[in-house]
C-alpha cells in the first residue's frame, strides 16, 4: 500500500461516512412538505429572484441574511429547472415551473437544498482532514474529521435549507489560509485566500467575519518567524481585507448596493454590539439576561445531546490543554481557540437573539480538532486501550453520546408529522373558500382569489399611504427613507402575490379565504421592542398584522368575526394615556388592515400548542396580556380538534433526568429540556362560541 494512495482512501472514507449520514435524514421533516418556517423562508426567497411577471431581480429585499446562501439554491433550482424541462419535459415554460412551485409542489426543491447541504457539510470533514494534518498529524487530522462527521449538530443541520452548514465551509476553507499565516510561511496567496473566504462565509451569513481576529493573531504571532519589514506585512493584510471586501460584494453585492441593509440591519446591530450588556432589543430581557448568562446559555446549548454532546465538549477541553502544553502544536491551537472564542462572543453579545442550535455549528470544527488532539493522546498513551476505548464509548447508543443522538433524532424527523395530518383533515373536512385563521402560517394553505384580491388592495392603499407622507417629509430624513424602503417592499410583495395569484388558478386542492396570524418570535418582544428596531417582517405585519382586542368591547376571538369597516372609528380614551404608547400603535394598525373581510367572518382556526399553551405561566400573562387573553378565550369557548405531535421532552445532556418543571419555571431552567417530534394542532371551529357547557376538544389519535 503506497503512502500516497493511503490518504485519499481516508479522504474517500470520510466524505461516505460524512455524506451518508446527512443523507440519512433529508426525506424526514415533513416531506414532501415543510412545516419549518426557516426552511420554507430560504427556499421560497431563493426561488423568488425569478418571477413570471417581472423577471429576474437579483435584489433579496431582504437583509437579515446575506445573499449568497439564496443564490447558491437559485442556481441549483435553475439545474433543476432545465433538466426538467429539456430533459424530462416535465415543464412547458418557466411559467408552468413557477406555478408548481407556488402551489406548494416543492418536494423536490427541498430535497436539492437539502442534499446540498449535506453534500457541503461532508466536503467540511474532508478538508478538517488536511487542516489537522498540516496542524498536527495525519491521525489528528482523520480523527478530526471523523468527529465532526459523526457530531449531531452538523450532521442535523446538514439536513435542512439553512445556510449554517455553508457558512461553515467558507469559514474552515478560510481557516486552513490562515492556519498556514500562523505556521509562518507569509505568502501573498495565503492572506488573499483567508480575506476571500472570511468575504465569501460573511456573504453566506454574516458570523464568518469573526475569523478576521484569528487572521490577525496569526499575522502577529508569525512576525517573529517572517523576515518581511513591517510596511509589507501591513500591504499583506490590506490585501486580505481587500479580497475579503470584494469577495463580500461579489457574494452578497446588495448589501453593499441597497442602503437598507445599513439603515435596518447593519446600524441597529452595531448599536446593540456597543452596548456588550444583554440586550436592548430582542427576545430577552437585559434585565434579567445579562451577557454572562446569555453566555452560559450558549455554551449549555453547544454541549447538548443535539448540538456537540457534552463527552466531546469534555474531549476538546482536554484537548485544547494538552495542545497548549505541546509546544510543536500550540501556535495552531492558540489559533483555533481564538476562533472559537471570538465566534462565542459574537454569536452571544451581536446576536438580537438567544444563541440558537444551528448558530453554534460554525464552532463544531474547531471543536472536533481540539477532541481530535485528545483522543490522539488517548492513543499514544501507554495503555493503548484506552484509545479503543474512547473509539467505543463515541460509537455506543449511551444516553447523550452521538450515535444516541443519531437514533433520537432520525425516529424524530421520520414520525408523521402532526401538522400534514392537520392539512389533510382541513382538506377533508372544511369546504372550499371557508374563513381559515393560519396561526403564525403553521400550514401551507393557499388563499382563494377574493383573499389574493384583498390584499394587493391593502398594498396599493399602504403604498400611496407611504408616498403621501413622502410628499410631506424632507427627503433623505429618516422618515423618508422609511417610507421609501416600504414602498420597494411593498412593490416587491405585490409581484409576487400577482404571481401566486396566478399560479393559484392551477391548484387542484382546495382554497380557503386565509387569515394570516402572524406570532413569530418577534411578537414576544411585545411592549418592550425598540420602536426604532426593524424586525425584517414590518412589511408583511402591515397586511396582516396579528390580533389584538384593543376595539369594540367584544371577546378577544370574536374579533375574528368582525369586518374592518364594523371597527372603531376613533382611538378609544383608555389608549390615549401615555403608558398604552404600543396599545395605541397597534389600534391604528388594525384601522388600516384588519384582516376580516365583509360578510366573510372567521369560521375556523388551525393553531399548534407552541402558541395556545404559550402563554400559561404568571411571568407571561403578565408581560403579554392581549395574547393570554385571546388564548384563553380561545381555549374556554370553542370546540376543537386536536391532532398529536407524538413530543417528548429530554434534558439538554441526554441523560434520563425526569422533567419537574412547571409552567412558572423559569425560562432559564426550562429551556434545559430539549423537544422532540412535532407540536400538538389544534382545528377551533369559530362558528359558535360555547357558554353553557365546556368546549369539547376531540383528539385524534
């Protein structure tokens, strides 16, 4: 066996073990459906730079992500698109794929996201396989890459439409440029390389930028090892940040083009970077959240049974001991601790959220070479044994260990999914063009033309609103350029509901008059969001806006039963007191886009438990009276159907540790169970309120 041949059959390895895992789990999660709003969000925003009406319009609209992640499943649905047609004559025109695609025939366009993503997320394990070579060993470097293919969180995340697993290619591709800067060779192409790719992942999503701190340390670190002077070493980093910068603006150029994403994206969160306490805006309290906790949070999160699992947390902290005393490995280590610290840090302090799961996967490689190091020692030790038996240990089905994980996770994603069974029976049972209310767009129903009618008119009536107060303001003020950027929203929206509008025709299900109520995360910032904060959703809250009981004196749900023109025509007394600012805010929203139509009262409600059992402990009837009150009126006088997600909670280690928690248990402490399997749906029939008998709630099992 030739010393030359042997690597690549290891690489070969890797990349099948790596691969076929990811694999393992794209057709779950729904399919041929989605019913994760991230994943739907990615795919539809990739097709939408294509559209029947307008054309091609590179522009995402859109900034809370960069572009390239959407423009790398634009081109992999344009492949698709003309193997279809030319090859397979499964399409007539681009019209007749759109259609398909907006009538929620998109089975394939998930699996192709998803089969990208793991095959990028395998790609990852074969190069972690030469960094740690060049780093330390051939074995370090097999090790490492075998840890990270067989690491939850990466092999999950691999599974669907998110752009996590890219971001964190670009960033190990970057990382292995500036592994070689710190090794000393200072070559032009090594700093250029590093710029390239840290530009490329922040084009993916922004968190690669936080290598550019192990770029620098690497630099600094190397000087003593470089004969250049410093003028040159300083020409080598203005030539990475340069590369970087162009390799930005190629990936993402709207970013640089289009100033709303400095206005609403960038500004916002270099003001909230500033202030390194907590959060001002966002789903936390910094009252309660300090940085410290939001930190402790994040790191919790990284060492759970679905992320990291917390025996290789414990392997990379040993790890990163013994390659810091190791002298031959420390410049290498220095800098993976680095990145993983600064990427912690900016994942916690610049983050509006709470460090979520597939936040965390950009760190898994640093963190499998630091467990790579450790496990190598196990093998050089004495008893060799020990080796092998970490190598078991990884490999059995022990609670909170990887393939325990694996197990887990795949019975999870393969379990049919309780919200396809919530749209098959509204399919079954409600007829066509009934009322429905889609509680946060939890199913993928497709409006009737009188809906679709509906609300390009609430666009046309928001955008000449808009160029009304344009005409009064000064241009280039603040408010101004509000409105302007919600005119381009707007305009943007209305070509693409003229197109599903379309499309719609062609749908051979049934149609119902749809009522958005739009709940994502962001409503639990409630009374508390910065009004200067822009949420990336304004757009579409302005044509359906969630529901609030702040008009007539009527019962919170039967809110859904009065038309526009029955509401309030001036601001009550009660909102007109200084503290009921947001209330007041809310009251003219609805003014404007109430969304119940004339003689079309809500007759039904699809609703899962993430939002009608949301609101049961005292800290959140507290906080979020308006939504306590709908739900609860919800929940006391209406019959429904419920429908089982089949969930179960397990502790954030893995271990079999019993749930003693409650309601008002806080968050802190409760969000130390992780949830399996999909929520519980429930189907409210509106059309009579109950009051002289318990509502009855008929589960279907």
């Amino acid at each position: 066996m030739s010393s030359e041949r042997t690597p690549k059959r290891w690489l070969l390895l890797v990349f099948v073990v790596a691969f076929g895992l990811r694999l393992s789990g794209i057709a779950g999660n729904g399919y041929p459906m989605s019913f994760y709003p991230d994943e739907i969000n990615n795919v539809e925003r990739s097709v939408a730079f294509w559209n029947p009406s307008t054309g091609l319009d590179l522009n995402p609209h859109w900034f809370n992500k960069p572009a390239l992640g959407y423009y790398r499943h634009f081109f992999e649905f344009g492949v698709y698109y003309l193997v279809g047609r030319y090859v397979a004559h499964a399409y007539d025109s681009p019209a007749d794929f759109a259609a398909r695609f907006l009538n929620r025939d998109r089975g394939a366009f998930y699996l192709i996201a998803r089969a990208s993503n793991a095959f990028w997320g395998a790609l990852t394990c074969v190069l972690l396989l030469g960094i740690g070579r060049r780093w330390a060993s051939f074995r370090v470097g097999l090790l490492a890459a075998l840890v990270l293919a067989i690491m939850p969180g990466h092999v999950f995340w691999g599974q669907v439409a998110k752009h996590d697993v890219l971001a964190t290619f670009c960033a190990v591709v970057a990382f292995s440029f500036i592994l070689a800067v710190g090794q000393g060779r200072g070559r032009r192409r090594d700093y250029i390389g590093a710029g390239v790719w840290i530009g490329l992942g922040w084009a993916v999503k922004y968190s690669p930028i936080a290598l550019v701190a192990a770029l620098l340390v690497a630099h600094f670190m190397s000087r003593g090892k470089r004969s250049e002077s410093a003028p040159k070493g300083a020409m080598l980093l203005g030539a990475a940040f340069l590369a970087m910068v162009l390799a930005g603006f190629v990936g993402s150029p709207y970013n640089f083009l289009d100033p709303t994403y400095f206005e609403t994206i960038l500004k916002p969160q270099l003001q909230h970077l500033g202030r390194m306490i907590g959060f001002a805006v966002g789903e936390v309290d910094p009252a309660t959240s300090p940085l410290w906790m939001l930190l402790a949070r994040a790191l919790r999160e990284l060492a759970s049974w679905s992320v990291a699992t917390l025996p290789l947390v414990l392997l990379a902290i040993v790890g990163a001991v013994l390659a810091f005393r190791d002298l031959k490995r420390r410049s290498g280590g220095v800098l993976v601790m680095t990145s993983v610290l600064v990427l912690l840090f900016l994942l916690t302090a610049a983050n509006f959220l709470y460090t979520r799961a597939n936040h965390l996967v950009i760190i898994l490689p640093f963190l499998a070479l630091f467990a790579a190091v450790a496990l190598d020692r196990a093998w050089e030790s004495r008893r060799r044994y020990l080796g092998w038996g970490w190598a078991v240990v990884l490999l059995l089905p022990l609670p909170g260990f990887p393939v325990w994980s694996h197990v887990t996770h795949l019975g999870n994603v393969y379990r049919e999914h309780s919200y396809r069974r919530a749209w098959e029976w509204l399919q079954a049972n409600v007829p066509a063009d009934s009322t429905v209310v889609n509680d946060g767009e939890i199913l993928p129903l497709i409006p009737d033309t009188e809906r679709f009618d509906w609300m390009l008119e609430r666009i046309r009536a928001e955008i000449e609103r808009s160029n009304r107060r344009m005409r009064v303001l000064e241009e280039g003020s603040g408010g101004w350029n509000h409105h302007r950027r919600r005119i381009a929203e707007f305009e943007h929206d209305r070509a693409r509901y003229v197109a599903e509008k379309q499309a719609a025709r062609r749908y051979p299900r049934r149609r119902y008059d749809v009522i958005v109520m739009l709940k994502p995360w962001q409503s639990e910032k409630g009374p508390s969001l910065d009004p200067g904060a822009y949420t990336g959703y304004d757009g579409l809250w302005d044509i359906l806006p969630p529901v609030f009981p702040a008009g007539p004196k009527v019962p919170p749900v039967e809110r859904l039963r009065i038309a526009r023109a029955a509401l309030p025509k001036r601001t009550p007394a009660f909102l007109k007191e200084p503290d009921r600012a947001w209330e007041r805010r809310q009251f003219h929203r609805e003014q404007r886009a109430h969304p119940v139509r004339d003689g079309h009262p809500a007759e039904w409600l699809v609703t899962s438990e993430v939002s009608y059992d949301n609101y049961v402990s005292r800290h959140k009837r507290t906080r979020f009276p308006h939504w306590t009150a709908f739900y609860d009126d919800l929940k006391s006088h209406y019959d429904c159907v419920e429908i089982p997600g089949g969930h179960r909670r397990i502790h954030w280690t893995g271990w079999p540790i019993p749930f003693r928690g409650g309601p008002d248990t806080p968050d802190f402490e409760r969000d130390a169970w992780r949830w399996t399997g999909a929520w519980n749906v429930r189907i409210y029939d509106l059309r009579r309120r109950v009051e002289d008998r318990p509502p009855i709630v008929r589960r279907l099992d």
